[in-house]
C-alpha cells in the first residue's frame, strides 16, 4: 500500500502541529521533531518544519472548533457540486489556506 504525505514548511513546528491537533479534535502531544524541512536538495531550509495532515472524521465538530479558536473562515460552510461533499476554508498560523471536506 502506498500512502501520500502533505508536507507544508512552517516558521513554528510546535504551534503549527498544535492548531491543527485543536482544529481536528487530536489529544494534544508534541511533535516528535523541530527540524528544519529538507529541501529536495538535501539542504535543510532556516524557519521551515515538517508538518503532516489529520483526516477529519466528524466534519461539524470540527467546523464548531474553527469557528471558535480561528474566527473568520475564508468560506463559509458550502456544498462543493463537484464532489457532492460539504466544506469550508480557513487560514493556519503560518497563511495556509485550507479547505476542509465531509467525508462522502
């Protein structure tokens, strides 16, 4: 089985894993490293971190969550006609945006 990782670099590991652990509904833990990212060159990059993506199981308390610790969403909660699946986007820490799906 192979599996897809998504890699974004971040200024601050720590905080960047722990939003998305509170946006997710994760037990709070630290991540296992504060490294820098390595670049496809093999170079580590200052100011850059690893961080990997949660899966969301329950869509709406996760929404609850965004709207409480985040404000604003970049797009209010919709039907994608596309997919037939729920979303809404909001901003991380670090500007990312980032678009939450329904499972469907």
């Amino acid at each position: 089985m192979k599996r897809t990782w998504t890699i974004i670099g971040v200024a601050d590991v720590a905080r960047s894993f722990n939003w998305y652990q509170r946006l997710f509904g994760q037990a709070e833990t630290a991540p296992v490293h504060d490294h820098p990212t390595l670049t496809s060159a093999g170079r580590a990059e200052p100011g850059n971190g690893l961080l990997l993506f949660f899966r969301v199981d329950d869509f709406d308390a996760a929404l609850a969550r965004a709207r409480k610790f985040n404000g604003r969403l970049e797009v209010e909660p919709r039907l994608n006609p596309a997919t037939g699946t729920r979303e809404y986007a909001l901003r991380d820490p670090d500007g990312y945006y980032i678009m939450i799906s329904a499972l469907s």
